[in-house]
C-alpha cells in the first residue's frame, strides 16, 4: 500500500473513532430535570462534535455538513432526530450535498438538548433552545 492510500486509511479510522464519541464527560452532564446549559452544550460539542464539525461549525468541505449558518437546523425534530440515532447516506445543507456517516450518540435527553441548545445559540445560528421534554417526545416516536 502506497503512502497516500496508508495516510487515508489512518485519517479514516481516526475520523471513524473520534467523530460522534459515545458519552458526554461527567461535567458536561446536566442534572435530570435542569434546563439546558451553554457550558454543558459547549463540553458535549467539544468531547463529541469538534472532530467532524470543526471548533467554528463549519465541518468538513465535501465530507461533513456544516452547522455554522445551517439551514438544515430549521427543522428542529429532524435535528434532534439526527443527534440521537446518527445516520448515513446523503443529505443537504446549505446547499450542497454531502454523503457521510455520523455515529449513533449515547447522550441522554438532557444532553441531546444541551448541545443542540449550543449549536443553536453559536456559529451564527438564530438562536433558541432545544429542552429535554421536545428530545423525549422525538425519543418517543421512534
């Protein structure tokens, strides 16, 4: 195997591992029924969403969407949805079409909320808050 292809496949399994980690650290978690929190949204972002949507939100050209200014966030169930079971396969943000994989997140309803509060209040979002009670709803029809 070539070096190119060697360093592709290295970037690839580094991506895979880090890109949507499994749990949020202890201090980022919310206590159960505590509003969302900046700080606790801004730790869960950083231990499980900087790897593929970068520190300013702007992900990966080509590979991973934005979420800085992302219109794809306009539909709050569909977000939350997202956040919660991962997904595959091609979506469109902003425009522009990307086909890539985002691990399943084991983050509870709290946490869901707390990061989504984050995304939703950064990166030259609108704003808004995403609670617990809307992440159990969604959680609930699937």
């Amino acid at each position: 195997m070539n070096k190119i292809h060697l360093s592709a496949l290295i970037a690839l399994i580094f991506l895979i591992g880090s890109c949507g980690s499994a749990t949020a650290p202890d201090s980022a978690k919310a206590t159960e029924g505590s509003h969302p929190t900046a700080s606790a949204g801004e730790a869960i972002y950083k231990k499980t969403c900087i790897t593929c949507h970068q520190a300013n939100g702007e992900g990966l050209p080509n590979t991973f969407p934005p979420l800085a200014k992302s219109d794809y966030l306009a539909n709050k169930e569909k977000t939350i949805r997202q956040v919660i079971n991962g997904g595959s396969g091609d979506i469109v943000v902003n425009g522009k079409n990307y086909n890539s994989t985002m691990t399943q997140l084991q983050l509870s309803d709290e946490e869901v909320a707390s990061v989504l509060t984050y995304v939703y209040s950064n990166f030259g979002n609108s704003g808004g808050t995403v609670t617990a009670d809307e992440v159990k709803s969604v959680r609930a029809k699937m």
